[in-house]
C-alpha cells in the first residue's frame, strides 16, 4: 500500500514538473528571442539559445517607442476596472446570498445567463452609448465596460454563502445595519475570494484586445494588445523587436500573477465550499 501511494506521489511531481516546463519553455524561448541581435539569420530552432546576446532591441523599444504609456494606459485600466467590479461584484453578491428578497434566485440565473452572451454582441451598441456620450479615446470607455462582466458575482456569491449565517444573525442581533455587515464582518471573510476575482479581472483587462481596438483611434489611448501589433512588419519577418515588446508586456502580468498565486489557489477552492 505504502509503494502504491509513493508511486502515484511520484508519477504526480512528474506530471506536475512536465507541464511546468512545458509552460516555461515558450517564456525562455521568448526571452532568448528579444537577446539575439536583429536581423540575426536562423537556420534551425537551437541558433536561436546560442549568442552573440544583445540588449539593443530592448533600448530601441524602451526609449524609442510609446510602450511605457501604452503599458500605463493598461495600468490605468486594468487597475480601474478591477477597483470597481471588486466594489459592484462583491455588493450585489452580498445582496443575493445573504439578504432575503423575492426572485433573489431569479436575478442570479440571469447573472449566470449573462455569462453565455458574448462579448462580440454587445460591441457595436456599446460603441454608439460611448460616441454619444463622447468616451471615444478615454479611460472611462476602456474601464467601464468591463465592469458589468457577471463572473465576479457568480464567484463571490457561492463564497458568501459559505459564511455561517449565525455571524450574520448575531450581528443583526446586536443592531448592525446591511452595510456594517458587509463592511466588517463579510469581506473581511473574503479576502481570499476577492483576491481572486480581483486578478482574474486585472489580467482579463490587461489581455483585453477587441474592445481597446474598437474605442481607441489616437496612438497616445493605445493598450498594450492593440499597441504590440504595431511592430509588426508583413515585409520583413523578424521576430526580435515583436519578441521584446511582448517580453516587456508580460512582465507586469507574470509579476502579478506570481505574486498572488497563492491567493489564486486558495480563493478557487474556498469559493466551492458551501455551508
């Protein structure tokens, strides 16, 4: 019996350190890519480990382009957009699961609904609110959007409803309103929860290309996935430049990503726990 569970222990290190080379390696190939001198000639797949290495592609794209304002306008809204489905996601989840109203069943069926609807339909009539309200080239068109995005509730909802209703009977008990309950003694119980929606959304944001494309025309709005394009050359194909942009551009995510990882981990299994 011992064997066989030391068996399958190891059989699951393995897997689990194959598939974390698999993903490291399109990173490491990347990296060495935005290393080799531009206009290198690459006969096979091993030239591109092997120097001469060079920095320069990384000071052309870093002084000589607008990368570092596209990355801020990514900052701006990915930041913005998370603050604010953080805000609307955890209120209306906090409506739903802990207080009592009719058709409460009814308005989450029609959250989860809202997941099936693609994001391509609502594209053209979000275009036309945000020219008449004149958003075109703003933060607040790049923000706004993806803050009506339902997952949030759907996730912080099956949360909530983990938390011990005697908490919240007590709490009634002693004269705390709604919003005192929610304040200090609900999210304080979901960090790990909001923590996860909270970098779902900043990377979802920061990936986002479609919408940026659509409400941004001046170079100046551009966010990273629709800025990175540009360095592309159909006439000449080299993979330097495209490379470094791309390395610069994840940078942040993967930061974000490895910094908070845990909390990911943690708010995913704690949001299928039911009480």
């Amino acid at each position: 019996m011992k064997e066989k569970s030391l068996s399958v222990r190891v059989a699951k290190y393995i897997v689990s350190y194959g598939l974390a080379i698999i993903w490291l390696i399109p990173i490491v190939w990347m990296l060495f890519v935005a290393l080799s001198e531009e206009g290198v000639v690459i006969t096979n797949f091993v030239e591109w480990f092997l120097p001469p290495y060079s920095l320069d592609s990384f000071a052309a794209i870093m002084f000589g382009t607008r990368l570092f304002r596209w990355m801020f306008n990514s900052i701006v809204v990915a930041s913005s957009a998370t603050f604010f489905v953080l805000l609307t996601a955890s209120m209306g989840a906090f409506a739903i699961s802990i207080i009592n109203f009719r058709f409460k069943e009814l308005v989450f069926t029609l959250f989860i609904i809202g997941i099936l609807v693609p994001i391509q339909v609502n594209v053209i009539p979000l275009y036309n609110i945000a020219q008449e309200m004149g958003l075109v080239n703003s933060y607040a068109a790049l923000a706004l959007p993806r803050i009506a995005i339902p997952l949030g509730v759907i996730i912080l909802r099956n949360f909530f409803d983990s938390i011990p209703k005697s908490l919240i009977e007590s709490a009634k008990i002693d004269g705390a309103s709604w919003f005192t309950i929610y304040l200090k003694i609900v999210l304080p119980l979901s960090q790990a929860a909001l923590a996860a929606v909270g970098i779902f959304t900043f990377i979802m944001t920061w990936n986002d290309f479609l919408w940026p494309l659509i409400i941004t025309t001046r170079e100046v709005m551009y966010t990273l996935p629709v800025g990175i394009p540009t360095f592309l050359d159909v006439f000449r194909p080299d993979y330097v430049i495209p490379m470094t942009v791309n390395m610069l551009a994840a940078f942040p995510a993967i930061v974000i990503y490895l910094i908070f990882q845990r909390k990911i981990i943690e708010g995913l299994k704690m949001t299928g726990i039911k009480g």
